[in-house]
C-alpha cells in the first residue's frame, strides 16, 4: 500500500489516505470503515500515525482489496464514498513521536571522517549511533527551503527512513521486522559550516540540521518490499539529482548497521511508538560534502531543484530558495 498525507484538491485540511490508483486517494478512515476495521476513531482526520497499528496485521489482505479496487469501488462510491487527487503531499508523518537519524553507512562514515583528518573507530561499528533530529522541521514534496542565517555550505542527504508502526521497547533484531510499517525517502538537508563549528564542541549536530528535512512523498507500506528483505538485508536503489544531474547512486545492502538492529538500539530502554522515523543515515557519496563540492557544481544555492529517488517508492523532490529578508 502506498499511503500519505495530502492536501486534497479544494481542501486546506491535511487528510491520511490511501492511494487506490496511480492517481485517485481514499481518505484512510473511510477506507478502513468500508474494510470493516470497527475500532477506528471516530474522527476522520486522524493522523496517519493513529492508523498505523489498524494496518499492520492486515498489510496483505488491504494491498489484494485495493488491487480489486476497480470492484471494491463501486460499491464504496454507492455507498457514498469518494475518491481525490492531492493538491500537495505533506510528510507522510506530520509529525513524528521522534526523529531518530542513524550513520549506518561505512562509505559515507569512513569518507567524512577521512576529510576530516579522522581515522575510523572500533565504537563506530560496535555501536549503530544516532542523533535526534527535529520532527518540527519536517516538510513535504515541493517545498522549497532556505540555507540557515550565515551558512554558506548547504548540502543535501540521500537517505531512507522507516516508519515504526508498532510499540515497543528492548526490541530483539531478531523481531524487529514486526514493528516496521514501512518505507519513504528523506533528504536530511545540513549546513556543513555551522556543523563543522558545533561540532568542534563536542556535541551535535544541531543548527547545522535542524532547520528543515524533507520526507515523502509517500509511506510505502513494508510488505511490498517482501522480496527485497533477506534477514536482516534490505536492497534498494537509491539515487539522488541536483539540477537534473546524478550525483549520486547507492543501495541500501550496504548499510553496516541494518535496521532491524537500528530499531533493537533505539528500542534499547526506550519505547519506540507508532510513527517514530528512523534515518538510515547517508548513503555512501549521497552528498556533496563527501563529493566535495568542487566535483558537485558548489553548495546547493537558490534556484537548485534536489531529488531522490529511492526504488518503489518514487522522487522526492526540494526547491532551494533564497533566504528570506528579516
């Protein structure tokens, strides 16, 4: 299933839907209603993190229901159902319990830390290390965003995020399968000299990150990647483009730390909730920093159009603007 917050054409008011086509949504609370889920909220603009554990047992028997749509449509529109197009698609998750953002990636862990005069350490690959990030500052397909006040350096990330749909807390990787609802794309945007100044600090990041993250355009649920899942392996390519030019291109078999034992660390004396993202950390060469902005065109600068392709899920797609005038 391939779910979503959205704008609705002629509707201000975010709505969870379900994509029933390539082109027509459901809004989710009506599309469970009909599917005989009787414990919903009475509310039919519940967040999509509310319908998470509705879904999760019933991923299979939904994604054949919305494969005989063409059927199972007819009789929701009779019985007064109806299907939009989005206007805009906000991120998936409005905004999450947390942001949990990994660096599970050796490329992209070896290559910044060699440019920065830094050999790898033992902790790195003992230890699947996170930051939290904002979940406040999270925008959607479209959007456009600007550098922070005096950056100069402002680099995108190629990533891909999780959405965990069950509770849970001392979570085994063993397990950890079972509390994923599913997958979207995220460009963690970061402003590389606030970052390198924070930083020398000893703590961080922070300003350097938590200015904007871009997530979407959809959440695509975890059993239309069956065949990509091996263990704990998870195969998909990634890409990203700036201008129209490829910068970048990975796959997510390389992550060092998988995800089932990101989540068995975030879990780790903690609860995780519905909702909560996970970050997978950049792709190896999934930014200009690691590229070097000499071999990229420079820093992103206004007028730059980023996307990120994640394979089954789709383009996420981000407007550098010039920073507005205080």
């Amino acid at each position: 299933m391939r779910l979503a917050t959205i704008l609705p054409e002629n509707s201000t008011t975010p709505i969870a839907a379900v994509a029933v086509d390539a082109q027509n949504w459901v809004n989710l609370h009506a599309f469970l209603s009909f599917f005989g889920e009787k414990h919903v909220s009475t509310n039919p603009n519940s967040p999509l993190a509310y319908f998470l554990p509705f879904l999760m047992p019933r991923f299979s028997e939904l994604t054949r229901k919305i494969s005989d749509w063409p059927e199972h449509g007819r009789v929701f529109q009779k019985r007064g159902g109806k299907t939009m197009r989005a206007k805009r698609f906000l991120p998936p998750i409005l905004r999450p319990p947390s942001f949990r953002d990994f660096y599970a990636f050796e490329q992209h862990a070896r290559t910044i830390r060699a440019r920065l005069g830094l050999d790898m350490v033992q902790a790195w690959y003992e230890i699947p290390v996170f930051y939290f990030s904002n979940p406040s500052s999270l925008v959607g397909q479209d959007a456009e965003i600007s550098a922070p006040a005096d950056s100069k350096e402002l680099d995108f990330e190629l990533e891909l995020g999780l959405v965990i749909g069950n509770r849970g807390r001392n979570i085994r990787a063993e397990s950890a399968w079972n509390h994923v609802a599913g997958f979207t794309i995220v460009n963690d945007f970061s402003a590389r000299d606030l970052e390198r100044a924070e930083m020398a600090v000893g703590l961080g990041p922070a300003k350097g990150k938590d200015f904007a993250t871009a997530v979407g355009p959809v959440l695509v649920t975890r059993d239309e990647f069956a065949d990509k899942i091996d263990n704990e392996k998870f195969s998909l390519e990634m890409r990203a483009r700036v201008n129209g030019r490829e910068l970048s291109r990975g796959n997510a078999n390389a992550l060092f730390h998988t995800f089932p034992r990101m989540i068995a660390q975030a879990s780790r004396d903690a609860d995780v909730f519905p909702g909560d993202l996970l970050g997978s950390g950049t792709v190896g060469m999934g930014c200009i920093l690691e590229m070097g902005p000499e071999n990229a065109g420079g820093w992103l600068k206004a007028g730059d159009v980023i996307e990120l392709d994640v394979e089954r899920i789709g383009t996420l797609r981000t407007k550098v603007a010039a920073r507005p005038s205080v």
